[in-house]
C-alpha cells in the first residue's frame, strides 16, 4: 500500500523483532527473541527454494533467494554495519542473466514492508481478497497468480529499514554506545535522503552479488515509493553511475503540495482541491450519487477535468474577491460533480479535503467512503465527525495480506522463523528534509526525477494509478507529470496508464491483468534486448 500520513503509519500493527539493539522499543518487548544470537543480524542470512508459476497460460520455473543484505555506512563508517535489510528474489531459471531484466519492488509507507505488491501484484502466490467489501477473516485463499511479473523480469521485493524482516543494526558490544548508536541510525535512516541512499546501497550490493549489473534494470515503487524512485533513480544515476533502463511509477506522489490530506494546513495553496476534484467525481459516479448519472467514466472524468483546470481553479485563486453569484454557480456545478449539497459546499468555501469528501459522500447513511480505494465503503466511527476516521479498504483487506505473508515466507520461502514481520517500521519522527531544504513539508522530488531523465535521456517512465484512490489522486500525478522541468522532447519518455481501481491497483482483479500486461509491454520494449 501506501503512502499512509505518518501518523497513521505508527498507529499500525508495529510488530517487533530481533535486537541487536534492533530498536529502542524492541529491548524490553520481545523477551523470547533474545535467545536468538545477537550477532546473526550482522550476517547476511539466506534461505534458497524453487517453485513454479503460471502466467497467463505460460509455466515459469524460478530460484526463490530470501534473505538479507547488510548494508554499511558512508565515509568513516563504511566498514560499520547499519541496516540488516530483507529481500525477496525470484530468479527465471535457464535465463540469460546479461539479458534478463530485474526490477527492484517496494512499496512506500514512509517505513512501509512490500508485502502489498509482493501478495497482491507481482509475486508468484496471490492472496485473494473481496472485490471492493471486507474480506472474511480466516483462512484466506493463496493461489497461483496468473499475472505475475516473472514473464517479464526476476523480481527482487525489498523491505525498508526498519520493515518487514529488515533492521537497523548496532554493533558496539557496550549497551549505551549502541543505544547511542542506534539514536543515529534512525536519525540518519528515517527520511527522505537517508531512505533513499539505503536503497541505492542495496541495488548496488545486490548488483554484485548476483552478477546483475549488465542486466536491463527497473524500479517499480508504490505510492510514497515513487518518492523514493524520484530519490533514487537520481542517486543511481548521477552518484552510481547505474542508468536505468525504466522507472515505474504506481500511486504516485512527487510534490506533496497536490496532496489532499490536509491542504487545510496551507492556506493559499489550492492545487490539491482542483487535482483531486476528479477521483470524488469518479468515487461518487462508483457510487451512485451524483444527481445525474453519467454513462460511462471517462468521458465524465475528462468534462470534470476541464472544469478543474479552468472555472474551478479560477475560482479559487479569486480567493474572496469571488462574487456571491459566481460562488453559487460553482457549487452548483461542483455538486453536480461529488454529490455533495450545495450548502455544504459553500459552507466548506468550495474547499473540501479528502477526509471531508470520504466522511460526507455517504454520510446521509451513516457510511464512511474508503481513502485508499473509494470503492470500498464502511460504517462511519462518529456519524457527527468532519473527518473519516480511518479507512475502511484498509481494515477490509490488511488482515489477509498480513496472514498470508507471515505463512508463505516461512513455510514455502523457509524463512522468519523466531522473528516477527512488522507491517511498518516503527518511526518517531521522518526527516522530510531534502538535500539541505529548510522544513518539513511539503517536499517536491519531481526536479529528482527531471534531472535522472535529462542526464539519462533514454530513461524511459511508466505512470499507473487507479481513478478510485483518494490518498494519491491520478489527476495529481498528471499534473506533475506534465508540470517536470524537462525539455519538450523528453515528455515523449512518459506514458500513462489508468484503471477502475484505487490506490491498490491490483486489488480490482482486471486491473491487475491490465496492470501486469502494460507493466510487462513496458519493459519488452526498453530492455534493449535485440
């Protein structure tokens, strides 16, 4: 999944794990993990099995490779062990590894494991879980996923620092220099830049180990993970010296002055409600509460998108120089778009955030609107609220891919045992600051991203998102495509691709066939092989 807000994020299921010194809230809470030796974090671990899948009618044999690669520091600490981090590797056997291609998976968080893609999208086994309603608990379905992306690529699923299987290490043998220590770990980790050097470490090692680096390469990042591409494919490019054939964008958040999550915060910044204005127009079409149905979704969400970028944009850069007719006329307008009364409207001053349009849409039901994925719908916590207060795809599918991970990686990828898999990474605070910028937020990745495809003109850019997703609205990435500071020319290297879906693409089944198919299109025609 997922780009959560961070706070959200820390309330989730922050499982802990093995310590050497793994994390300050692990000492004390994971008694019968510290018979475990301490000293096996500081090794990279591994555990080799062989499996098959079929994709799309196609029989696949491959090496499944779970483990760990240790990553050091920079500079006087470059033989200091910092981060012990998980990875999942699935290897086409018989392949030509020159001409294979690898793609490096993650999901975003910030401090999120990659179990979403890895069980939803792209890994040999899918869990399955209900269309767009609560999936039943236990036990859950764990089939062949007919749309894996080993057709295509080996796969390589990584786990932040701090996430899934991965730690942040110490290895001072006195306990207050590696409490010490560790302070300086999460410091250093836990942001943007930080985050984002891991990574590329991470490849680069992973590169050598496997004798990958003349293999056609690609990132595939979700949500806050094209955050971390915009980061990283720059580091790679510019610091490593790794061009990448590909970057694939799922979800995507470059500039966080478009997000809708809270622009209530930023007065005078209007952009999020205008490139967000689109997914409530699609989730009310979904569910069926706009005054006048439309046939069909597209051409509706094109005559919406006009209309954001033209009198609703104008409309609200008048600020309170808009007269009180010409108000009315665009709430009028705006309801005909959402559903939402005319009254509320103007009483929200035309500016409804995310959490106002999820807890509203439905609201004459007692019914909360999903963030992740407008599609899904569950009862309102307080009926009386402004807000949604939490999201209703989140409880209705988490439980069952938490399950069946914890299942698969230690039954079938024999690995995890005596250790537990967190969810997300538990982060006190994450550094938003980039490359010396003053602040927190909002961070903007997108010259990132412009600079890795001008020093690398043949970097081509793949772009998915889901019309249903109110955490990163589609309407948002294309805006910030369209708005990179690159040459004319080089927007011809970005293609777009949207889907009846939200923010989990995969979770819509024929999404997820088109998704594998367009993903798969992509890289046959930039891995240069002849």
């Amino acid at each position: 999944m997922r780009m959560l807000p961070l706070a959200a994020a820390l309330a989730s299921l922050l499982l802990a794990g093995s310590a050497l010194a793994a994390d300050k809230q692990d000492k004390d809470k994971d008694k019968p993990q510290e018979s475990k030796p301490e000293a096996a974090l500081l090794q990279p671990q591994v555990s080799e099995t062989t499996g098959s899948v079929r994709v799309e009618g196609r029989s696949i044999d491959y090496k499944a490779v779970a483990g760990t690669l240790i990553i050091n520091g920079t500079g006087d600490k470059e033989h200091e062990p910092q981060i012990s981090m998980f990875y999942t590797a699935y290897f086409k056997k018989g392949a030509d590894a020159g001409k294979r291609p690898v793609t490096f998976i993650y999901n975003g968080g910030p401090g999120s494991a990659t179990v979403w893609l890895h069980m939803g999208a792209f890994g040999p086994k899918r869990v399955v879980t209900s269309d767009d309603s609560h999936t039943p608990a236990a036990p859950y379905g764990l089939v062949n996923n007919d749309y894996s992306l080993l057709d295509a690529s080996d796969l390589v699923f990584i786990d932040a620092p701090g996430a899934g299987f991965s730690r942040l290490i110490a290895a001072d043998e006195d306990k207050a220099k590696r409490e010490e220590q560790m302070k300086d770990r999460r410091k250093e980790i836990y942001g943007v830049d930080g985050d984002g050097h891991a990574f590329a470490h991470f490849i680069t090692q992973f590169l050598s180990k496997y004798g990958r680096w003349n293999s056609p390469k690609y990132l595939f990042g979700e949500s806050y993970g094209t955050t971390r591409s915009a980061v990283l494919a720059n580091i790679l490019e510019n610091q490593s010296s790794v061009d990448l054939n590909g970057v694939i964008l799922l979800s995507q958040i470059l500039n966080f002055d478009t997000s809708i999550d809270g622009p209530e915060t930023n007065p005078g910044v209007d952009l999020p409600y205008v490139v967000a204005l689109p997914t409530f127009a699609a989730t009310a079409f979904y569910h069926h509460r706009l005054p006048q149905q439309p046939a069909a979704l597209e051409p509706f969400l094109r005559e919406v998108e006009q209309f954001a970028l033209n009198d609703y944009a104008q409309a609200l850069m008048a600020g309170s120089r808009l007269d009180d007719a010409r108000k009315q006329a665009v709430a009028e307008k705006l309801h005909q778009y959402t559903g939402l009364p005319v009254a509320y409207l103007l009483k929200a001053d035309l500016r409804v955030t995310g959490g106002m349009f999820e807890h509203e849409l439905q609201n004459d039901g007692g019914v909360t609107t999903g963030r992740l994925d407008g599609r899904f719908s569950g009862p309102s916590l307080d009926p009386l609220s402004k807000d949604s207060e939490y999201d209703p795809q989140s409880s209705a599918i988490s439980a069952a891919y938490v399950a069946a991970f914890n299942d698969y990686v230690r039954k079938q990828l024999k690995f995890g045992d005596g250790q537990q898999y967190r969810l997300f990474a538990s982060i006190d605070h994450w550094d938003f600051k980039h490359n010396g910028s003053e602040g927190e937020r909002p961070i903007n990745v997108m010259p990132d991203l412009a600079k890795a495809m001008k020093t690398n003109p043949n970097l081509r850019v793949s772009l998915h998102g889901g019309y249903y997703d109110l955490a990163t609205p589609y309407f948002a990435a294309d805006y910030e495509m369209h708005h990179l500071p690159i040459p004319a020319n080089l927007q011809k290297n970005i293609s777009y691709e949207w889907y009846p879906s939200g923010h989990m693409v995969y979770a819509h089944e024929d999404s997820l066939k088109k998704l594998h198919d367009n993903v798969a299109r992509f890289i046959g025609e930039t891995d240069n092989v002849k």
